[in-house]
C-alpha cells in the first residue's frame, strides 16, 4: 500500500472504541477516522455515523480498513461483510464468539488477500514483549495467573457479556491468556477447569484453571474472578530456571527478580494500531488462535457449579 493516509470505519460505538480506539486512530498519523457503523447512528465529533455496513458501501465514502469493536457474535457477519467489500479488518479480542466463526473469518480474509489482524490488545503492554525476551529458552518451573476484578466497575450495565457468546470472566480473562501463549517458551494446554456460574446467567462469574503440556510445570494455574471489588489484580508470577519474572497491572510492569525493569511507554492500543498499520503496509496478516482455544477448552471440559444469582 501507499504510504498516504488509510481510510479507516469503526464498526461497533461502544466504551472500548470512545475509551481506546478512537484516540488512538487520531494520534497515529498513517490513519484517518472517517466513518463509524453503530446500531444507533452515533460516531465522534465530526465523523460520519451510518447504521449498518451496507449504508456505508452505498455512501461511496473510500475506505481501506474497518476495526471491527462490536460483540464478538457479530462478529463473523460483519467480518464477512468487510472482507467482500475489500477492505482491510482488525478485529477487538475476541476474534469471534467460537473457533469456527474465527477460522471462517480467516478463510475469507486470506481468499480474499487482505490483511486480518486479531488484536489481542494486552500483548502490548509495555511489559509484555520484555518478558517475553527474558523467559526466551528458559526452563519454565511455576505459572500463577491472577486475574481479579470488579465486574459492576469495568463492565456496567452489559448484559450480553453474560449471554451465550459473551464469555463471561474469559472477556477479560483472555487477556491474561493472550499474554501468557505470547510470553511463555513452552505450549499451555488446558488440564482442567471449574467454572462458577451465577444462577441466573448463561455465563461464568469467576473460573480455576490448570495447564499440562511439553514443558509446562506441574504449578500451572489461572483464576480469574468478577467480585473483586477490592484489591483488584492482573498479574502473571513465572518460577524458572535462572529467578523470577512478574507482570503486574495487566502487563504494564515489569518485575524481574523482584525488581522494576525497563518498559516501553507507548501504550497498548497506540502500539497495536501501529502493527495494524506495519501489517497493511506489507500485505501480512496477524492472527493467532490460542488464547480462544483455551477459553473454548474451558467451556468444553469444565465442571460447573451454580453459584449466587448476579444483579448489576
């Protein structure tokens, strides 16, 4: 591609794209914000807003490349919808709300010739690609992966996040589990997982998981929990052959040995546009599935246990 500025829609208005993505696409100079797609007709100042994607084909409006931030069951559809049009896609994480829908999704984008990139955002915290440098080759003796936090805080009032497809706990727990299949010299694997689930949701509130796998530890866990209202954490511990290494802050920092290491500043949606724009301008695509694979994993071979009805 050229290196004139890319046409770029969001598809999906939501608290991520007005918290995250919007001032993310204005600050990188290689993108240009001028369309939004949202079921209410709403965009930021001064963009076009459109109700759907097929009013945004018909507007004639040039565009090179959609973020697709809607919920991950509408997902496939306007996945497919984009890639027919021609148009470049990154995709908020989850990919799609179950692998096939994913794996269709890559399908079409590679048949197509476009770049896809799944943008699993919390592999760009400034932490995280050190980490991964400092555990390259290592023997891996213990994972411990804490994800706690307040649901009524971070999620108000979104009720399909409790619905089939909206992964409950795993939306934000994915996260932890895209850094860790980014970070880690050795493949997880899911051993085993108990999922709680509040009696009238389709969706798990909290959820234990523990990993096997070549050269994954006998100590290989992840909790995730949504009734932290205090002492929220996201952290990742990793025991291995030369000390320790720990992310706290969902990747933000560093500690190795116990002590801060050096980090980038960048941000994580800053840099994953950035990628976005490396990938467009050399024709790649980004798409890795095993962060999803756990999740669905966990769905697959977990016990539930019904836990105290959850009211926002």
């Amino acid at each position: 591609m050229s290196g004139k500025a890319l046409h770029l829609a969001i598809v999906g208005y939501g608290k991520i794209a007005q918290d995250q993505h919007v001032p993310s696409i204005a600050a990188n100079a290689d993108l240009d914000l001028v369309a939004c797609v949202s079921r209410r007709g709403v965009a930021p100042d001064g963009v076009v807003a459109f109700k759907s994607i097929t009013e945004l084909r018909e507007s004639g409006i040039p565009i090179d490349a959609v973020a697709l931030c809607n919920t991950p069951e509408e997902r496939l559809a306007t996945a497919l919808e984009s890639i027919a049009a021609g148009w470049h896609v990154l995709i908020e994480k989850p990919a799609a709300a179950t692998l096939g829908a994913a794996d269709a999704i890559m399908q079409a984008a590679s048949a197509a010739g476009v770049t896809l990139f799944a943008a699993w955002h919390s592999r760009f915290a400034s932490g995280v690609e050190p980490a991964r440098r400092a555990l390259a080759g290592r023997r891996v003796d213990r994972i411990e992966i804490q994800w706690r936090e307040d649901v009524r805080k971070w999620h108000p009032d979104q009720d399909w996040i409790w619905m089939p497809g909206g992964f409950g706990v795993f939306d934000p727990g994915v996260n932890a589990l895209s850094i860790a299949t980014h970070i880690l010299p050795c493949e997880l694997n899911l051993a085993t997982a108990g999922l709680q689930v509040p009696a009238n949701r389709q969706m798990p509130i909290a959820g234990e998981l523990t990993f096997a796998g070549v050269g994954v530890p006998a100590q290989a866990t992840a909790s995730f929990d949504w009734r932290e209202s205090e002492g929220e954490q996201w952290t990742i511990s990793i025991e291995h052959d030369g000390g320790s290494l720990t992310l706290l802050d969902g990747g933000d920092r560093l500690l190795i040995d116990g002590r801060p290491a050096p980090t980038g500043q960048e941000g994580e949606y800053p840099a994953l546009y950035r990628q976005f724009v490396n990938l467009l301008r050399c024709g790649a695509s980004d798409v890795d599935l095993r962060p999803m694979r756990l999740v669905a994993d966990a769905f697959m071979i977990g016990t539930r246990q019904l836990v105290d009805a959850f009211e926002d």
